[in-house]
C-alpha cells in the first residue's frame, strides 16, 4: 500500500521532502489517525492535510476532527481524483458506484461506532 500511496504522491507532483510515511499497513482510517496524532505531537505539528477520495472526504472530515482537535491540531481534508471514475459523471461506472454505495455505509458505520 505504501508503495500505491507514493505512485500517487508522484502523480500529484508532490516533491518528496513533504512526505512522510507513519504506521505500518494501517487499513482503517480509525486506525491511521490516532497513529498521525501521536507522531504530529511528537513532531509539533500543528497543521495537516488529508488526502481522501472524492466520496470519503465528509466522513474523513468528522473522524479526523474527532480523533485531531483534541489533541490541537487542524486538520483540513483534500479530495484527491481518481483514475477509476470522475466524481461529475461517477454513475457512469461500476467503479464509482461501489465508490458511493461503499461509502454510505462506511459512513453509518463510523457515526455509529465511533
């Protein structure tokens, strides 16, 4: 996955010294985040950027703000694109479909269990 996540980085333009990798195959968005607060802390960052996928990013917004506010840091959530469909004409495609009904229930799922 790390190496997925560069190839994206790349694509972006992002220059290698504004990465920086934590955890280690971190799946669930619950379980990335509280590993970015303690390294943020650690690091005194203070502000970060999210990258999520164009559906996902209320549902990053509400948890990021839950797990990061508290520990005084601001986050602001991005929408990245994806290769897989476009976010203006997504029902086109069976990719941005199950990108959407994929993300109503994540989305009950984390205001329900978290």
């Amino acid at each position: 996955m790390v190496e997925q996540r560069r190839q994206q980085l790349d694509a972006a333009g992002v220059p290698d010294a504004a990465r920086v990798f934590i955890g280690e195959e971190l799946r669930l968005l619950s379980q990335e985040l509280p590993v970015v607060r303690g390294w943020a802390g650690s690091n005194g960052v203070k502000r970060i950027l999210v990258p999520a996928e164009p559906f996902a990013t209320r549902r990053v917004n509400w948890l990021a703000r839950r797990v990061l506010s508290p520990a005084g840091m601001d986050a602001t959530v991005v929408a990245v694109t994806t290769p897989h469909y476009s976010v203006t004409e997504w029902w086109r495609t069976k990719e941005g479909l199950l990108a959407m009904e994929n993300e109503w229930a994540l989305m009950a799922y984390y205001w329900w269990n978290h």
